[in-house]
C-alpha cells in the first residue's frame, strides 16, 4: 500500500508513470481506495503525500503540471534575504529587542488561533440549533462570548500593535545593512559571468556574515549603536572582497572591488553616481 512521504528530486524530468498520482486517478472498489501504477492496482493512503523538487531555479513548468500541484518557491529573493540578515543582526545587537518581537508575532498567532476557534464554535452551534436561532440559548451564549472574547482580543492586539510599532523603528536601523547584503549576495550570484568557476552559495555568504556579526574583534568595547553598525558594515565589505578575491584571478578583483564600492556608495545615499555608475 502507498502510505508514506516520499520525495522525489529533480521532478523536470519526472516519469510519466507519476501522473496519475497527480492527477488523484482514485477509484473505490469493495471498500478499498485503488490507484493504478503502472499495470499494477496498488491501495492508496489518504496520508500519503509526494514532494517533486529540482535544484533548477530557472526551469520553467508547462500550464498542465501547474494546474496539478502546489508551487513553493524556496528561491532566494531579495526581500527575503534582507529579513534573514536583518533578523541575524537585530538578535545579535539587540537580543531584547528580537525576543520582544518573537513574542509579540507568537501573542499575534495566538490571538488569531483563539478566534478562528471562536468562529469554528459558533458555526457548530447554528448548525445544531434546533428551531428558532434567536431562541436557541446554546447559540446566544457563544455569541455573546464571541463578542466579549473578540473585543478582548482586539484591544490587546492594539496593544501590541503599538508595542510592534516600537519594534520597528529598531529594526529601521539595519535596514540599509540588510540592504546591502543582499547587494553583496546578488552580486556574487553574477560573478559566473566572468568566470565558470566563480559560484559561490548562500550559505558561504551568510556564514562570512555570521563571522562579521558574532565574531568580530573590532567590536570589542564599542557600545554605540552608530558606531556598531559602521564598523559591521565596513568589515562585512572587507569579509567579502578578501574571501571572494581569494579565489579569483588578478585581472578580476578590480571588478569584484568596482562591483563593491557601488553596493557601498548606492546603499549610502549621500551621492547620487548613477551617471557615474552607468558610464563604468
């Protein structure tokens, strides 16, 4: 019987003999749920779940595999990248601040559970009541507890809204570091134009971040903010151009700095060298 989990990698090129798991060919016969594999009839599990992934990023799905299952994207994006490496730093700089921000997104799901859970006993209770709903003192008393729970738990996520807001504003001032990381990461990705052998992946980029952030002995007794963030902005170029150099030939590196020093200088905001950046 088909009961477990599997996983199937490089699904670009998947075998036909998959379709009818994904078209669900399913057909009931004396109590038992079959599907036809192959020339054989094997009983299927409704808990049995496949995963088709490939390690293609480019590969594009023909519109009939895509009506047939559901897409997570696991690419690296831009945005994502900025929250990985802003979430990195904010619990390294600002412990309190990142743990009140996890609790704050844990009160919210919460929050959200409690009333999803609200709703499902209400509509429990309309389809049991008997008669008239307005008579029905089942279906008033979880009203009127929906009512009261739900306006509790609107004015604490008010609360926490406010509270959130505070957050944010923290987490403003590694904004532009986590902008440019993903500048820097991007920029390594398009390295391979130079050069075949200049690939380089997102974990050898977060973990020279990880180094730079948790690591670093420039930090040692400085306790400013400002000056924090300069100084792991400054070493996390440095980090890069001496780890991804290392591996590159002479003529290259003066790329590698030139693609640097605009991340750098773009990411400032001081000038604007688009002109500048265009004409190079």
């Amino acid at each position: 019987a088909v009961v477990s989990t599997q996983s199937t990698g490089d699904c670009e090129n998947y075998a036909a003999i998959l379709n009818p798991v994904l078209n669900r060919e399913l057909r009931r016969t004396g109590g038992r749920v079959l599907i036809t594999i192959g020339d054989q009839d094997i009983d299927f599990s409704p808990s049995f779940t496949i995963f088709l992934s490939t390690r293609d990023p480019s590969v594009e799905f023909p519109p009939d595999i895509c009506s047939r299952v559901t897409f997570v994207n696991f690419t690296v994006t831009r945005n994502s990248l900025q929250s990985q490496c802003a979430n990195r730093v904010l619990k390294s700089e600002r412990p309190d601040v990142d743990q009140k921000r996890s609790d704050l997104l844990k009160l919210q799901g919460e929050f959200a559970v409690r009333l999803r859970h609200l709703e499902k006993a209400l509509l429990t209770s309309l389809n049991e009541a008997k008669g008239s709903i307005l008579e029905d003192e089942k279906v008033i008393g979880t009203l009127e507890t929906l009512k009261s729970e739900a306006a509790e738990i609107k004015k604490k996520v008010e609360e926490t809204d406010v509270v959130m807001e505070e957050v944010e504003n923290v987490t403003k001032i590694y904004r532009p570091l986590s902008v440019q990381c993903s500048g820097i990461f991007f920029a390594m990705e398009t390295l391979n134009q130079i050069h075949y052998l200049y690939q380089y992946s997102l974990q050898f980029f977060l973990e020279m971040f990880e180094v730079v952030v948790t690591q670093n002995n420039n930090l040692n007794g400085v306790t400013g903010t400002t000056e924090r963030l300069k100084i792991i902005t400054n070493d996390l170029f440095t980090k890069a151009y001496n780890s991804i150099g290392r591996g590159m030939f002479d003529e290259d590196r003066l790329i590698l700095a030139n693609v640097l020093s605009q991340i750098y200088l773009k990411s400032s905001g001081t000038l604007n060298l688009d002109a500048e950046f265009n004409f190079i």
